[in-house]
C-alpha cells in the first residue's frame, strides 16, 4: 500500500485522489483501516499565505445540514479537525481537514475526458446530479461550484456531489465571484446581486453540455465571447451551426434545454423541477424498473469499460 504521508497522527494518506482549484482531495485510512476522502486546502499545503485568500474555508454547518438531507446523490461529510501533515518526508505543517465518505471510482470529468456520452447514458447520470442539486436547494443551500470534476462516482457508480467551499445557506441577494470559469453565469462575472439557486442552473447547462457533446457551450458568458453573445441575443440557429459543433448530432429537445439553462435573463433558467419534466427527459421518466434496471446496467458497464484509459 502506497504511504504518501501522516495527518494528525491518526490518518495515513495513501493517494491523491484529485485536485482543484481549492483543495487538494486525498485517499486516507485511519488506525482501524476505514477509507475516507481527506480534504485539505492547496494554500496551507503550498504554505503560501497570499494564495486564495479570499476563497471561503467550508462552512459546517452547511455540511452537517446536507448530511440532514440524506441524500444518496451527495458525499457524506464525516468530521473535521487541524493537526500537522507530513507529506513525503517533509517537515511537518499544521492544516485543517476536512473528512467525507470514501467513494472509490473517478470525477465525472475523467469518464468523459476522452468521450462523451450518449444522451440515453447521459440522462441517468443527469437525472441522479438533479436529484442531487434539488436536495441541496431543498436544504436553502447553494453551491455555486457545480461541474464535471465535482462530481465523484461510488462503487456502485453513483454519482456524489462534492466541494462545498462556495456553498451558502440563503441564496439571494449574493455577489461573490471567484473566478471567471465557463460555469459562472453573467450576473456573478458582472457584480450584480444573483440568486444562487440560479447560478447553480447555469452551471448545471454547462455540465449537461459537457457531458453529451465533450465540449464546453463557451468559454464565459461575457459579450467579449461570440458564442455566448448568440445566446444572449436568442440567435439560436447561428449558435448551433457553429463550426465548433458540426458533427454533433444533438435532439431538439436538447438544444432547447441546453440554452434556456444558460439564459443570460436568470429569471428565464427553469427549475430543477422543470428540467426534471423536461421534454429530453420524458423517455427515461417513462421507462418501467425492468427497462431502468437495464439501463442502469448499460450505464456502469460503459463507465467501467472507460476506467481503463483514466
């Protein structure tokens, strides 16, 4: 078993798991041999002081109150704690951790880093990432970091959401913006107030973009990108046939999904319940549980088909 370093004296750190602009994920072990996923913040590994400062540390309270929900479709928060790390055999330096529930396969974005899905695949997985969100706007949660790498798959290849450093309770009324990724709707790279239920719809549009075609719908959604500015003028023909996207063969109903979800006008995003009902997604609501199961086979063996080149 690999020894990457010690945390607090009670958790040997075994792998990397992954990585973001925020955290660093890691596989840990405690003394009785349990796995967890260790959350530990790049600034204090890095020890620079100067590095994401302004990037909120996770709130517990929102974690404990998503462990409320119980919802399937969300990582299970464990606990928390500070003590020293020893990385590599390198001095030691004091962090603050934070635990989850250990899930065992890839992110969402390995599975789909050399292929995309089919949209018949893509709708289970997208249905279950729904139900997942739902519960945490159920909770008066938003999480404002939603995409393909912060969603981690189980054993059972179930799809958990995952890093809530962006989360709050209350959405209303927010004007945080951390940086200007292809999911932050053009209301938080303008500075205006944004409802964070909202927010988190946008990103969702651009997660589902991904998922089915491989590619991102833009790059940002600021006038300086063509793309989106199709959008945003409603010049929906022009956007579609886009060199970029010739050769994709997308559904209407796609389509139309895809670009009401990143409305520039938030209040034109659909609800989660509306995308649940959605004409893309009539086909799998109205599957029998045989015709589920089935596909739920299809699904995971095609994941585990594609573990082979992650």
């Amino acid at each position: 078993m690999q020894n990457l370093g010690n945390l607090d004296n009670h958790y040997t750190l075994i792998s990397l798991k992954f990585e973001d602009a925020y955290n660093f994920y890691y596989v840990g072990q405690n003394q009785n041999h349990n796995d967890f996923i260790i959350e530990i913040p790049r600034s204090e590994i890095n020890n620079d002081n100067d590095d994401n400062n302004n990037i909120p540390t996770n709130d517990f309270n929102i974690l404990n109150t998503l462990n409320n929900a119980n919802c399937p479709f969300i990582l299970r928060y464990i606990g928390n704690g500070n003590g020293p790390l020893i990385l590599n055999n390198q001095p030691p330096i004091n962090v603050h951790y934070t635990l989850y529930e250990y899930a065992s396969k890839f992110v969402l974005g390995d599975y789909i880093r050399h292929q995309s899905l089919s949209e018949r695949h893509a709708k289970l997985i997208f249905k279950k990432i729904l139900n997942g969100v739902q519960a945490i706007h159920n909770a008066n949660i938003c999480h404002r970091n939603i995409d393909i790498w912060h969603i981690i798959f189980d054993e059972n290849y179930i799809p958990k959401i995952f890093s809530f450093n962006l989360s709050r309770l209350n959405a209303n009324n927010l004007q945080e913006n951390f940086f200007r990724r292809n999911h932050v709707p053009p209301e938080a790279i303008q500075g205006k107030l944004y409802n964070g239920f909202r927010y988190d719809i946008f990103s969702l549009g651009q997660l589902l973009f991904n998922l089915v075609t491989g590619k991102i719908g833009f790059e940002t959604a600021l006038p300086t990108d063509q793309l989106y500015n199709l959008i945003r003028r409603q010049d929906y023909d022009k956007y579609w046939s886009n060199r970029q996207f010739q050769g994709l063969n997308l559904s209407p109903s796609f389509k139309d999904l895809f670009v009401r979800m990143v409305a520039y006008d938030p209040v034109e995003r659909p609800t989660i319940e509306e995308i649940l009902n959605s004409p893309w997604m009539q086909d799998i609501n109205n599957l029998t549980p045989q015709q589920m199961d089935a596909l739920e086979n299809e699904v995971r063996a095609e994941l585990q088909n594609r573990e082979a080149h992650i």
